[in-house]
C-alpha cells in the first residue's frame, strides 16, 4: 500500500460544498473535504492528487494524463454518475480499480438517481455518509489494491 498514487476526482458542482444544499450534502468545502483525504493519505503512507472540475472533457483529460503512472482512482462524478458514458469510458480505459463515493445516497433520492452509469466499471460504491464516504472509499479502494498485488 505504501506509495500507492491515488487520483481523486471531483465532479460538476462539488466546488460549491458547504453552500449547496447543506441539508443534503453537509456543510464541509471541498477543501476542507481534500484537507482530510490529505491527511488520511500521509498516515496510510499513500500519494494522492485531488482535482474537480465542473466540465466532462476535463475530467477526462485529467485521467488520461495520469494514465501509466497510477494506482487507483477515486471518484465522486457528481451528476455525471447518472449519464456519463464518456467519463466511464475513460474511467475503464484507465485500467486501474476506481472506488466510485457520494456524499448522499443517492438510493433514497429522486429516481433519476438511482442509476449509475459509472458502477458497473468500478470495484465498488460509497455512498449517504457525507465525507466520510470519500475517507471510506479511500481505505476501500487501497485495500482492492493490496489484494490485487498479492
Ligand atoms: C452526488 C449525488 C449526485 O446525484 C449529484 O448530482 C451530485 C452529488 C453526491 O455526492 O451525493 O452532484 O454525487
């Protein structure tokens, strides 16, 4: 696990955490959403990159350029989770595990939401527990890792 390079990736409006909707997705910022990932990171001895973007294409240049030189990759796609098929294409092409995080859950919500498109190209899916869910998909995601290195 030590070394491990870890991309986290935020989607479309999660750069207004803290402000939108708090009562759904907590009155943390994404900073200080980062801050604690960060933190959680340097005790696991792991590398991780944060990075958000409120546009798709960027999103997906930002994998493409880190592919090669990755272990594993986190994602909260925000809205794109329900319609994305070029963010997961990208996200399969990166040929390495993805834990896929939400801060609510997204199964007790409007109906539209209960479908991902991103899921079925990850290990697997954290969601309804605010940033915890980010901390719990990163120790998710690191375990997949070591598994898959033994
Ligand atoms: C979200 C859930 C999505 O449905 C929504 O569009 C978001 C945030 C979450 O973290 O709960 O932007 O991904």
């Amino acid at each position: 696990m030590a070394g491990c390079r870890i991309l986290i990736l935020h989607g479309p409006n999660l750069n207004l955490l803290g402000r939108r909707e708090p009562e759904l997705y907590g009155r943390q910022t994404l900073a200080e959403i980062d801050q604690l990932l960060k933190k959680r990171a340097r005790d696991l001895d792991v590398q991780v990159g944060t990075f958000q973007s409120n546009s798709e294409g960027a999103l997906i240049d930002r994998i493409q350029e880190a592919m090669g030189h990755l272990d594993g990759i986190l994602i909260n796609p925000g809205a794109l989770t329900h319609y994305s098929y070029s963010l997961r294409d990208a996200l399969a092409a990166s040929g390495v595990p993805l834990v896929e995080v939400h801060l609510s859950n997204i199964f007790a919500r409007e109906p539209f939401r209960h479908h991902s498109v991103v899921s079925p190209v990850a290990v697997g899916i954290i969601c309804g527990f605010g940033e915890e869910s980010y901390l719990l998909g990163l120790e998710a995601l690191l375990k997949m890792i070591t598994k898959r290195q033994d």
